[in-house]
C-alpha cells in the first residue's frame, strides 16, 4: 500500500521502492550486505540491489521521487571520487568543487527513513508524525524548525570510505524519531521530532576534504533555499591511510 495515499492523487498501480535508492546500490557493485531488517532474523546476507525493495508507493508518488534518487546518487559519487583522489597511491590532483542540493539529500533521507518504517522490516514501525513527515516529503508542507538535516563533526576530523549504513533513532516512547547515515563514510542525521544540540551542525554549507601531504582541497558545497546555518566542516586525510576502519556509530 502506498505510504502517501493520504495526499489523495495516488496512481493505481504499486511500485517496487528500494529501501535506500538503486543508483547507489549499481554503484556498489549491483548488491550489498543486508543486516538489520527484521526478516533477516539476526543474519546479514549479500542481497542484488532488486532484492533490497519493499512495495510501499506507488508508480505516481515513487516517480515524483525520482529527482531524489538522482542527487542521493551524485552525492554517493561526489564522496567516492574524493576519495579516490587523496588515495595513497593516487597521482596528485588540483582543487575542485562539487554543489549539490542540500534540501534534496534532506529529503532523500526523509524518503529513506519512512520508506524503512512503512516497509515493516524494522522492529518498530512507528514514526512519529507519520502524516506531517509525508506532506512534508511531497512538498505539501514546510519543515518544521527542528527538523532536518545535520552533519557529526567526526571526532579526530578523519575521513575514510566506507560503503552505506543506516540506523534509526528511537525515544523514550519507543517511537522513531531520526535516522543516522554513514554515506561513505560522512555521518548524517536528519532529525523529526526532536531538535538538533549544538555539537551537530545543521543546514551545514558543505564539506572540505584535504590530504595531510598534499595542497589541493575538495569542496562539497550544499546550497540551501536560505543561507545555510553553519560552515564548513573539515576532514583530512593523513598518512598513510589504513583503508576502511572508520565507522560513525
């Protein structure tokens, strides 16, 4: 069933959505290993990207949803190419600068997260303003002030590739209140419900990457209808570089 029948301009026919997007998964390699979705039952298994599917919106509403898909996937790429760039092995590279839409990852992940809650692969299904979420997903409603899009100031401003990950956020009242993602290996919270503290920085202006040994830096820009509410953020990336230890949660 369509999880934004309640907008009343449902097509008739149900699609299958993916959990996150497909463009990422092909860009993974056509699959992914799978753990934490009830169904699995405590296994994780390397599933093909049009196993990883729920049908759970419409063909209208899930092609609505597409320009999302779309800059989910460049924002994939954008982070893999950087990282590629400051490899150990990579041949020096001049600086560069990358502008994506800041309100479209925002709501990518809105989508993912109430994709994952309608879907019923998680233990609780219960997402709190199930309705406002959705309006707000298809532009029929404004973000409430609290709500959105923050980024983690990693710890030790180290960046490390390392693949896709998602992990829902639950209150005290057992109901969903945010998902937390590592995309490539940047940690994001999109946040409904509950506001942001000050250590996150939400409606941040982008990323700057940089390498301990080299002058050239790369630039992810997010741009904002407003002016965006906090800077950048910076990572680096030393010498030598391990491989993929880095995990945000």
């Amino acid at each position: 069933m369509c999880y934004a029948r309640g907008l009343g301009d449902c097509s008739h026919q149900i699609s299958r959505e993916h959990y996150t997007t497909r463009n990422i998964l092909i860009a993974m390699g056509g699959s992914a290993e799978v753990s934490g979705l009830r169904w699995l039952k405590g296994e994780t298994r390397r599933l093909p990207a049009d196993a990883i599917v729920a049908k759970i919106l419409c063909d209208r509403h899930n092609s609505a949803l597409s320009p999302l898909d779309a800059e989910a996937g460049r924002l994939f790429e954008t982070l893999r190419e950087f990282d590629a760039a400051f490899a150990d092995t990579a041949v020096p590279t001049s600086s560069s600068l990358a502008v994506l839409n800041g309100s479209d990852i925002e709501r990518w992940l809105l989508k993912c997260l109430i994709g994952a809650a309608h879907s019923g692969g998680l233990e609780t299904s219960s997402l709190r303003e199930l309705d406002r979420c959705v309006a707000v997903l298809f532009g029929e409603a404004d973000w409430p002030s609290t709500w959105g899009l923050s980024l983690f100031p990693h710890r030790d401003s180290e960046h490390s590739y390392n693949g896709i990950a998602f992990m829902t956020m639950l209150g005290s009242d057992g109901r969903i209140w945010g998902l937390v993602a590592s995309i490539a290996g940047i940690p994001l919270l999109l946040s409904v419900g509950i506001g942001t503290n000050d250590r996150l920085r939400f409606h941040p202006g982008g990323i700057v990457f940089s390498h301990a040994k080299r002058d050239a830096e790369k630039v992810l820009a997010l741009a904002w209808p407003t002016d965006p509410t906090s800077g950048f953020l910076s990572f680096t990336r030393s010498v030598p570089y391990g491989g993929e230890p880095f995990s945000p949660f």
